[in-house]
C-alpha cells in the first residue's frame, strides 16, 4: 500500500499561500485615529478662588477669621466670603466696618483693641448671636436694637453708657458691661437673662436689687 500523500499535500499549499501572500504576516500598524483614541488623563481642576485678607490667602469657603495684625486697616475683602460666620478683628486698624453689611452670615463678631466709633452696617447682621466690643470707642448702641438674635453681649473699655437699645434683645441670657453704663432699668424685661457681669459698672445696689427681683433667676458676678 502506497503512503498516505495527504498531509504532504497539505503542507505544500500551506507553503504556497505563505509565498503568495509574501512572506509571514505582519501587525498592521495602528492609524492616527487609533492613537487618538487612547484614554488620556483627566484634566486637573482649575484652582480654587482665594481672598487675600490678614496676610492670608482664603478661600472662599472659610467661615471663620482671627485678624491679630495692627497693618491692617481694610476689611472689605472680608465682604466676598458668603460663608463667613466667626470673625476676630483683634488690635487691628480698622475704623470702618460697613463691608460687614454684607455678610449677615455671621454669627459671632469679637472686636478688641480697634479704633472703631461708626458701626454703620453692624444693624444688618441679624442673626448675630454673639458680639463682643472690648476697648472700642464705640458710645451708641442704638444698632443694637437689630440684632434681636443676640444672646452674648460684651461691653468692656467702651464708652457706650445707654443700654435702652438692649431692651429690644428678648433672647439675651449673658451681659456683660463696662464702667461708663451707670443705669440698667432698660434689663428689666429680658426674662432670658441668666449672667449679668457688673464688675466695672458702677451700678447702684438699689437697680441691682430690682433686677435681681424681675429676674429670680439671674446671676449676678460683681
């Protein structure tokens, strides 16, 4: 029996299609399209807005602030933070505070040691519900009768002496005042009023003893 000339056949025209085609194929290159199309990288995000402020870059998210530099005399910056609600102006040379007006987000309000007599702007902030004036020359409350938020009130080193403004404050539960206020019948009607510090007043006993009778409830530090 003659062999099997089968797979020689076979083999011969796999090698005869291999020469006809030319040779071992190749990878076809990648077109320009295709490049193209390879993922790339997101880009960054651009930077997030600052507000220069204090020697300080902040962005606009911040919501609280301490400024303790005596350079500084401009707080209109402070107007392009919409999230601002703590903020600490501590010696510094501010003397204008109506930027503030625009910021009614704020909650709490320190200022010590500023050469501040004009609080244009200050009776806006309506949800105020602290404010501290400490060696202000500040002598009109008259703002005061705004913030009916308000529930800490400090008066030390200023020379505001009429509190009838801080009868409009129902929510006031801590007051504490400095040595120009001489009366406090305008307390009368705070029934919320729990601290009353009276330690550089010059009260009379006989309005401390009244007060002390409309509210039972009150503590007294002198």
């Amino acid at each position: 029996m003659k062999p099997n000339s089968a797979p020689t056949l076979l083999m011969f025209s796999a090698m005869f299609w291999l020469w006809a085609c030319g040779g071992t194929p190749t990878a076809t290159p990648r077109s320009a399209a295709d490049a193209d199309a390879t993922p790339q990288s997101a880009p960054l995000p651009p930077p997030e807005p600052t507000v220069s402020f204090c020697g300080q870059s902040l962005p606009l998210h911040t919501d609280t602030v301490v400024c303790n530099r005596e350079d500084v005399s401009d707080i209109a910056p402070l107007a392009e933070l919409p999230s601002l609600t703590r903020l600490v102006l501590n010696h510094t040379r501010v003397t204008d505070v109506s930027p503030l007006a625009a910021r009614n987000t704020l909650r709490d309000l320190v200022i010590t040691g500023c050469d501040i007599r004009a609080v244009d702007g200050l009776e806006t902030l309506t949800d105020l519900r602290s404010l501290s004036l400490v060696h202000t020359e500040i002598s009109d409350l008259s703002f005061v009768a705004s913030l009916t938020q308000l529930e800490e009130l400090l008066l030390h080193n200023t020379p505001a002496a009429d509190l009838s403004p801080l009868a409009a404050l129902a929510e006031l539960r801590v007051l504490s005042i400095g040595a120009s206020v001489k009366k406090i019948t305008a307390l009368l009607g705070l029934k919320h009023l729990e601290e009353l510090v009276v330690m550089e007043a010059k009260v009379p006993q006989n309005q401390l003893t009244r007060l002390k009778k409309a509210l039972p409830n009150l503590r007294i530090i002198k």
